[in-house]
C-alpha cells in the first residue's frame, strides 16, 4: 500500500471512535501524512466534532502539527457525493 498525503476524517451524528481509531492504525503504520479533521456540528460534550476528533488523535500518538482542522462544515459527506 502506498503512502497519502492527507486522510479525511469526516464528522458524522455518529460516534467517531472507529474511524479515529482506523486513522490512528494508518498514522501509525506509516501510511498517512496529513489528516483533515472535518465537523463544525456540536457533540454531546458541547465541543466541536473537529476539536473532538483532534484531541482523539493527538491521544492516540498523530502529532497536531500534523492534523488540519475544519470545524465549519456542515454535511460534507452529501456535498461530496453531489460533486461525484
């Protein structure tokens, strides 16, 4: 498997515990450069997905220099699938 530049870790109503998880495992494995951390929707926690996300990863070993915040999207998933 080749090395990404960037990973894009999405915000979702859902829990993001998998998929930091999964991009923690690609950082980890020397597969990921970059990650974009994207979610400007509030949590349970009163905090923004992308700072959510973030801290997971930085909890996880990804260095914060090395994660992108986004934290004004709203509905990326479907605006993407539109522009597909």
């Amino acid at each position: 498997m080749r090395k990404a530049d960037l990973c894009l870790l999405f915000g979702s109503h859902r829990s993001a515990v998998a998929r930091v998880q999964v991009t923690v495992r690609l950082w980890r494995d020397g597969l990921v450069g970059r990650v974009l951390v994207t979610g400007g929707e509030y949590t349970a926690l009163g905090q923004l997905e992308a700072h959510e996300m973030c801290e997971a990863l930085v909890a996880g070993g990804v260095p914060g220099r090395h994660v992108i915040l986004e934290t004004c999207a709203d509905q990326y998933g479907r605006k993407c699938e539109v522009l597909s």
